[in-house]
C-alpha cells in the first residue's frame, strides 16, 4: 500500500471516530494489533493492548470514563508504513468534571491494508491532574487561577 492509501486509512478510522462508529473503526484494524498509550496511573484505559477485542475494550472504557469536546486530527505524514497524526482534542473527565487539552501525536503502522500498530504521546500530566478527584493532593497551587488540566 502507498503512503497516499495508508493516510486514506487513517483518515477513515479518525472520521469512524468522529461519529461514534466505534465498529467500523474497529473494522479497520488487523487481528493482531498492537495498541498503546503511557501508562497513566488512575487512568484505567492507558497502557498496552493487544488484538482487536482489547481494543474495543479500550475505547468501551474511554467513553465511560471521558467526554470528547473536541477532537480534530490537523496533519497527516506519512512515509512508507508509517502515518504519523499531529492533532489536538479536549476531553472532559466524567469522574471529576475536570477539563482538559492539549496537543497529541499518534504514530500508526499500516500492513496489509490494516492498521497494525497505534502509539499515543501527549500530555500525561494535565490528563493525570484531570483525573485526580478535587482536592487530592492539590495543594495551593491548583486552587485558585490555575490552569485546567490538558489531553491524554
């Protein structure tokens, strides 16, 4: 497959998403997938998955957990087997009402037609503090005037 047909593929599985069609973005991914985001304490969808069922489960667990806001995929690179996605997204946590965002960058591996790999970086602190029920551990600092925390 060319670089032109592997952002083809993602741009459906991001457009899947953008529509709560969980299953035909699922539809898109090889058997085997691997799956993973840093691993996020208290934050019970992070971390490595592996095969399409665990990824179903990953994002059954994400909507329980967080409210997308906004979330917009902005570029697209690809090079070979590679599709790199630079966006943005703000989510809300349903645990805590906390809000936030930030930038991201997700790097996928396309074989066979399929998505065969997915990693996530972002910014694990500001989804971390969002998590973080009010007031645990929050210290003077994040009372008043302080940012809200950002994406994961």
């Amino acid at each position: 497959m060319n670089e032109q047909a592997n952002i083809g593929l993602l741009k459906q599985a991001y457009d899947a998403y953008d529509k709560g069609d969980i299953q035909r973005l699922i539809g898109l991914l090889a058997q085997d997938i691997e799956w993973e985001l840093p691993e996020v304490e208290g934050i019970p969808f992070t971390g490595k998955r592996r095969g399409v069922d665990q990824v179903a489960d990953f994002f059954r667990v994400m909507a329980e957990c967080q409210e997308p806001r906004e979330f917009r995929p902005d570029q697209f690179i690809g090079q070979g087997d590679q599709v790199i996605v630079l966006g943005h997204g703000t989510f809300t946590v349903k645990a805590t009402g906390a809000e936030f965002s930030s930038d991201w960058c997700h790097v996928f591996r396309v074989a066979g037609g399929k998505i065969a790999s997915f990693k996530e970086y972002d910014d694990t602190y500001r989804a971390a503090q969002a998590y973080r029920p009010q007031g645990a551990g929050a210290g003077a600092a994040a009372g008043k005037g302080a940012a809200r925390p950002a994406i994961h």
